[in-house]
C-alpha cells in the first residue's frame, strides 16, 4: 500500500514540475508618453507623522591610517 502511494505521489510531482520550470516571469511594463502629454498623480504617503531627527555633527572615523605602513612593506620586501 504504502509503494502505490509513492508511486502515485512521484506521479503527481512529475507531472507538475515542467508547468512549474516552465512558469515566466512577467515582462516589465513599458510607458511611452507623446510630447505635450502631462502626467499627473497624488503623492501617497503611510498614515502617521513623518518624524525628522537632526543631525548631531560628523563622528570621527573609526579607520585609523597606520604611520608605520611603508616601512614595514620596506622590511618584508628585504626578506624576498
């Protein structure tokens, strides 16, 4: 019993799976406006306030430029 219901669930899946691998994806619309045409709309915001934080200055930055960069590549180069 149970090797008929996996036969009959493999059936079922097999033949699904092409409509599945087959499915497109939609194509991107396409808008051509003509010259002299005027496109009008309402800006749509969520509901609630819009709350507008100040900006406290520029933190420091925490990369740090090493002094010591070029002399220590000058020390590896001298070991090749």
């Amino acid at each position: 019993m149970r090797r008929l219901q996996g036969f009959v669930i493999a059936a079922v899946l097999a033949g699904a799976l092409p409509s599945i691998a087959s499915a497109q994806q939609p194509a991107p619309q396409e808008f051509n406006f003509e010259d002299g045409e005027s496109v009008s709309g309402n800006l749509m915001r969520p509901d609630g306030e819009v709350i507008d934080v100040p900006r406290t200055g520029r933190r420091p930055s925490l990369i740090r430029i090493r002094e010591s960069f070029i002399p220590e590549m000058l020390r590896s180069a001298e070991n090749l």
